[in-house]
C-alpha cells in the first residue's frame, strides 16, 4: 500500500504543479459537446503526466481518464482519474479547480486525492485510516440542525433525463432559506464537505472521475454518501448525495419533495 500511496501522491502533486504553472496564463480551449463543456491543453497535458506516472510504477493497472477514456488491463486495480476538475472555473483564471484521483483495487475504493494548488490544498484518504488535509485528520461537521446548515451543488451541463429537472431541486433548497453555493467543482466540492465546510453535497450525473476520489474522503472524514433513494453509492450512480450524515435523511426528503 505504501507504494500505491507514493504514487498516488506524486501523481497527484505534478499535476498540480502543471495546473499551477499554466493558471491564468495562455493555453488552447477547445469545446467538447456543448458550448461551455471545455477541455484545456493543460487538462491534457496533466493526464498525459500522470498517466506516465502510474504506468511506470504500475504497467499492469487498468486507468479510467476523463479525455483519454479507459485503458482496460486484467488487474484487480484501477485508477479514475480527473486531471482537471472544475475546468470552466480554470479556463476563466478562478482558483476553484483541483486534481483528482482515485484508486479501486477490486470493487473498493481504498486511495482518493484531490489537489488544489491555487490553494495549496491536498486532501488525501486511504481506505480504514481517516481523511487528511495538508497531512492533517479532517472530519465532516457536526452540524445537525438543517435550517442552519451550509449547502453546495452543481449542475450538469447537459440536462440529463432525470425524473426531475435539478433546478426544481435547487429552488426548493432555497425557498427553505438555506445558503447554497456552486463552485464549479465536484470534487472540491466533495472534499469541503469532508472538512466541514460544508454540511451537505447534491448534484446529478457526475461521472466517475469526478467523484471516485472524493468518494472516499467524505467516507473517511466520518460522512454519509448514497444516491437520492438512500442506497449505498457507487461512482458510476447517476445521483449524488453526500453530508455530514445528520442532515442526510432531511436532504433526501426534500430533494424527492416528500
Ligand atoms: C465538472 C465539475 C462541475 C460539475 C460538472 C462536472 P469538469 O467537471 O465537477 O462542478 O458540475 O458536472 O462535469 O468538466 O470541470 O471536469
Ligand atoms: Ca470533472
Ligand atoms: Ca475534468
């Protein structure tokens, strides 16, 4: 473990050294689908990097990357990675994007990190030994009143086709008078959440990367994640709820609006 761990932190910290250099300066923007769906010679850049970085150590690993798709290997390992997450917010020269990647050895999650540089903020779990900020145990809050919770969502850039549209959700947090903030990023998101930024986390079809490492922060950090019926998560679930695990039930009644 202590060398998947090494890796993961190197990884981990070239990318963000990358992402560092390139911030608010001049790089290509190009559009995936959509119009506001961007991708950055820096997001290409990193992964190429850290995919570099895993292959060496580990050839034989299968990686699961936002822009070069799935490398499949017959191994019981395998790494989800985003090389840039929140791009849109690192394409405008907002700070409010990291790296993230995760680790899955057989169906479980057992190494997340997530890097913002702009901040200087790792946040790092393994799997049974806590979550971690700059090398410090971070856990979620202890918030349990939820009129004076803090909340934080995000939304899709293509509407997918969920029984309901996500911005009914989010006026119903509202009109309950709560502070709900969006900053760009799922897995910063996710992460200030486990530090107790936050009390609670929404959002509609993410997709592995975003969440896999993040996943597991919020769990080692003391939260609660499912999807919107309560069941256990897994990364490739299409709804996301994560909390401090006192607000939960309360969240998903709203957001089924029972
Ligand atoms: C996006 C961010 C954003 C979320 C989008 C994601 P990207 O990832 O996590 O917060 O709302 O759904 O796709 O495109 O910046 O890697
Ligand atoms: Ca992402
Ligand atoms: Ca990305």
């Amino acid at each position: 473990m202590a060398e998947l761990k090494e890796v993961l932190l190197e990884a981990t910290r070239e990318a963000g050294k990358i992402i560092a250099h390139y911030f608010q300066g001049s790089f290509a923007v190009e559009n995936k689908e959509g119009i506001n769906n961007l991708v950055t010679e820096v997001d290409k850049h990193a992964e190429s990097r850290i995919i570099e970085i895993i292959k060496s150590n580990f050839p034989d690993h299968s990686i699961i990357s936002e822009e070069v798709g799935e490398m499949i290997q017959d191994s019981p390992y395998k790494w989800i990675i985003d090389p840039i997450d929140g791009t849109v917010n690192f394409a405008h020269g907002i700070p409010l994007c990291c790296v993230s990647i995760g680790l899955k050895h057989e169906k479980q999650l057992i190494l997340g990190a997530v890097y913002n540089p702009m901040m200087n903020e790792l946040f790092f779990a393994e799997k049974g030994k806590g979550a971690f900020l700059n090398d410090k145990p971070i856990s979620v809050s202890k918030k349990s009143d939820f009129r004076k919770a803090c909340l934080v969502t995000g939304f899709p850039y293509k509407w997918p086709e969920s029984k309901e549209h996500p911005i009914r959700v989010f006026e119903r947090f509202i009109l309950q008078g709560l502070p709900v903030r969006r900053l760009g990023s799922a897995a910063i998101d996710l992460c200030w959440v486990a530090c107790g930024r936050f009390d609670g986390f929404w959002e509609y079809n993410l997709s592995s990367w975003d969440v896999a490492a993040g996943y597991l922060i919020v769990e080692e950090a003391g939260g609660r994640i499912t999807n919107f019926d309560g069941d256990k998560y897994s990364v490739f679930d299409k709804e996301t709820l994560a909390t401090n695990g006192y607000i939960h039930d309360e969240m998903l009644r709203i957001i089924k609006n029972k």
